[in-house]
C-alpha cells in the first residue's frame, strides 16, 4: 500500500467566493438577503485588515461580473454564447435589464471599488469565480457554454492586467468533464470538493434537505472526518486539486451555545493538517459575514490567532492556491 505523500509542512489554504448578489439571485431576493450584500461594503475591508495582522493570504474568487465599473462594460465583456439551462431562472443574463449603472447605483451587482482594495493589497491572490457565476452542473448547458464563460472571465481580468489562475466552481458543483477546458484557458487549479458522498456535487434538483441537514451537524460533529488532503491527492488530474475541507459557517444566534463545538471541530484539523503535513482548506462567502459582522471576525480571529500558532509551532504555512500549485510544481 502506497503511503501518503506529505509536504513539507502543513498548508493553510483560505478561499473566498467573491460574488455579491450573483450568487445568491436564483435562491433569495434583495428584500430578503439584500442587507447581507451591503455590508460586504465592510467586510472586505475588515477581512482584509485580519489577514495582514495574522499574515495569511487569501484567494479571492471573482465573479467576473464584478471587474466591471459600469454596466457599459459589463455588457462589452458579455459573451455571446450564454448558458443554455434547462431552467431559464438560472441565468443571471436576464436580470442585465434591471442592474444599476455602477457601484454606486447598484452595490449589489457591482464591486469595483472592493476588488480594487483587494488587488491594491497586494498580498492576496484573485482567482474566479467563472464569469457569471455559472452552474457546470445544470441541466442543459454545455462544454462550449462553460468555455465562452472563462474566455470571457480572463478577457476583463485581463482588462485589470490580471491572468487568473485558480477556479471555485460555484454552488462546487464540481464537473469533472471540464477540467480540460479550465486547463485550455489558462487556469492549473481548482478547489475541488471534500471526500465524502456529504459534499459530492450535485444540481439543484438532486440535493436534499437531508444532506444540508447533515452538513450542518457536521460543522459541530466530526460525522465525516478532517479532510485534510495529502499531495499526492492534490496532483491527481489535468489541474491541481487544492481542496477543500471546511466551509465557515456564519455565527448564528439560535446555535450560539454550540460556537465552541464549531470551533474546536475546525482547530482540530488544523491541527492534524500541521502536525502531518497536509493541505487544510477553509472557505465562505463575504456575505456570509453580512450579518453579525462582530460575532463572525471574532470567531474568524480565533481561527487565525490558532494558525500562528501552529505556524511556530510546526511551520503550518498559509499560502494561496496558486501558490500551492507553484510550490507543487516547483517540486517536480
């Protein structure tokens, strides 16, 4: 039996899926979640200002729809051949209509000025997120829908003297036929999912209510394990698989006596990826810190002050996944 191939410490890899109103437009409405996307307004900024006091980098995935500074532009990056879903709601091509001008008309489809502060920082990668937050895994669209959507994301990426390198596929629904299109246009990473038939990807119609259910008690309860990768599952396929372990479950009033179950539940991967040299992912949404903004960069915090210590400890190392995927191939 092949033993598990470690690096050379263990990898604290953050991932934020960078989307405002795109990705939620098909599930919510802005009377509903509206408040939540505003407030990213604040939580970039304070996110931003954590990670360079706990020195951690963070992947930044962008929806394409966000480098945009007006809705002019916008449309000019739009490509001509849109996602064919099944399910016409699912397209984020029929609301163009109805979006503002810009940020300051319609922050919650435009965030110019947020991606700014991100590149300006300077110690933060910014990968995408597709171009409008496309579903590889929906009913009726197809490879050459998927293709047209990154050409257009590296196309106004391209516009910010950006090449991206890294994809979060949204909703992780995760297509393993695809990879070979990332590949083509010029991506060599992507989170790809936890090991567990919990976290497989699935469309709208397949999931359940059961499996959210159990997902749930598995942020509190070790149910499925620390999915903490080792690198010889990292490099498997056409593309690096930097993926993931955990998704930070925003603070919640009704749960908050089980706060530090949930805390625990996290420290205690992070610890066993430190001390066996292996990849620990984390990953959420800004939004997600949209309300109870205190309570979450509190909780955040804990976890950062813990990844300082484990880094003195046992050299746990925070790293991008480009960066990953550099290192990896640095090896080779």
């Amino acid at each position: 039996m092949k033993m598990p191939e470690r690096f050379d410490t263990g990898q604290l890899v953050i991932s934020l899926d960078f989307e405002l109103f795109w990705g939620v437009r098909d599930k919510r409405s802005i009377a509903q979640y509206g408040p939540n996307i505003l407030a990213v307004q604040q939580v970039i900024p304070a996110l931003l200002g954590l990670f360079d006091r706990y020195k951690v980098k963070g992947t930044f995935s962008t929806v394409g729809f966000l480098f945009a500074r007006n809705k002019e532009e916008l449309l000019q990056y739009c490509p001509k051949q849109k996602p064919a879903y099944t399910d016409p709601r699912l397209s984020p091509y029929g609301d163009l209509a109805t979006v503002g001008n810009d940020e300051v008309a319609d922050p919650y489809h435009f965030g110019y000025s947020l991606l700014k502060k991100i590149q300006e920082n300077g110690h933060h990668e910014i990968g995408t997120h597709t171009f409008c937050h496309y579903y590889c895994l929906e009913p009726g669209q197809q490879l050459s829908d998927f293709r047209a959507d990154l050409e257009a994301a590296q196309n106004i990426a391209a516009s910010w003297g950006l090449k991206m390198r890294s994809l979060v596929f949204p909703r992780n629904q995760f297509n393993q036929a695809y990879l070979e299109v990332c590949r083509e246009s010029g991506l060599d990473s992507y989170r790809g999912n936890p090991v567990s038939w919990l976290y497989a990807g699935r469309n709208k119609n397949d999931e359940s209510l059961f499996r959210r259910a159990l997902r749930i008690t598995d942020a509190y309860i070790n149910l499925t394990g620390h999915h903490c990768h080792d690198k010889s599952y990292v490099k498997v396929g056409p593309l690096v698989n930097v993926a993931a372990s955990r998704f930070l479950r925003p603070w919640s009033r009704k749960l908050r006596l089980l706060e530090p179950l949930r805390l625990r539940r996290i420290k205690k991967a992070m610890e066993h990826a430190a001390k066996t040299g292996k990849l620990f992912h984390l990953w959420w949404h800004p939004h997600n810190f949209g309300a109870n903004l205190e309570q979450n960069m509190q909780f955040l915090e804990s976890i950062l002050r813990y990844y300082r210590e484990l880094h003195e400890k046992y050299g746990f190392n925070s790293i991008t996944m480009s960066g990953l995927t550099d290192k990896l191939h640095a090896e080779q």
